[in-house]
C-alpha cells in the first residue's frame, strides 16, 4: 500500500500542519512516510503546499509528481495541483472558497464547505480538518483516532482549548462523503 498526498493553500490555513498530522498518524501506525513542504513567498497569505507519502514500503523519494488524493484549499491550488490527481485517484475541495468545479471526470471529486463547517464549530480555524475528517473517510489510509492523537503534537500547548472544536470539524466533514 502507498497513499501520495498533495495538500495545498494559503499560508496561515493550517496546510503543513494536515501534512504533519497525517504524517505523525502513518508512523504511529507503523508505515513509513514522507512530509515535503513547501512555501511561497510568504507564511501568511502567501501558497503552501506539502506532499505526504504514506507507505508499508521504504519510499524512494518524497516527491509527487502523480498524486492518489489532492486536498484543496483555495482557487490557484486548484488551477495547480487537478492535472495532478492520478486517474481513479481524489480530489477533495474547499468548496467555501473555490468557487468552480472540478474539470476532470476521471476521478473522484468532493467538494467540502469547509470554511462553513469551521463557523459552525466557531473556530476559524478548522476549516482544515473539515477537509481532513472528509479525506480520512474517503481514503482510509490512516485511522482518525491517530489523527486526533497526532493534533496535540502538532497543536502543542493549544491542545485542550481547541480539541473540541477540531474533532467536531473532523466529524462534520467525514459526515459529507
């Protein structure tokens, strides 16, 4: 089994930390796995991206040029990373902010209103997760409880205030598929 993941936004939408936790949820589960970032000219505001491979093999290297499932956060992710998705492979998107659909008909589109759901759990900043709980039940490539265990590694001592509000974002956006 390998899974390859792109995942990609604007700086400041939580992306590198979705690729650490699904990379800390691999490991702890025994696979080996890969975590590339990659950054545009700002943190905030500005592209980020990261790919995450997640193994039961040694992976040869932690670039993507296919990709099994792709999650997308906003409009020029979109425009970037779609010819990526492999045929038959997922395509999971932010619906609240990218505004179009999918032009491929080969593989398998979710559309999640993320920033909606992270409203709904009044915390902004969950809109990750929503997309996130949704890929996890799509995918089944790593078990949502290692990926809340991996959340308080990512989120360090913010960890008891907004566990709530990230693990109601999970299951509203596992809810959609």
């Amino acid at each position: 089994m390998i899974e390859r993941i792109i995942i990609s936004g604007f700086g400041g939408q939580g992306i590198m930390s979705l690729g650490q936790m699904l990379s800390y949820s691999g490991l702890d589960e025994g696979r080996e796995v890969s975590w590339l970032p990659s950054y545009g000219p700002e943190m905030r505001g500005g592209t980020a991206n990261c790919q995450v491979i997640i193994s039961d093999e040694p992976i040869a290297s932690p670039v993507i040029s296919q990709a099994d499932s792709v999650i997308i956060m906003n409009m020029p992710s979109l425009d970037k990373f779609e010819p990526m998705v492999k045929r038959g492979g997922r395509l999971f998107i932010n619906s609240s902010l990218v505004l179009k659909k999918a032009r491929r008909q080969d593989i398998e589109v979710y559309y999640i209103p993320a920033n909606e759901i992270a409203a709904r759990v009044g915390n902004p900043k969950t809109a990750g997760m929503a997309v996130l709980g949704a890929y996890l039940k799509a995918a089944g490539i790593v078990k949502a409880q290692s990926v809340l265990d991996s959340l308080a590694r990512v989120l360090g001592g913010k960890k008891p205030a907004v566990m709530p509000a990230n693990i109601e974002a999970m299951r509203l956006g596992a809810d959609l598929v």
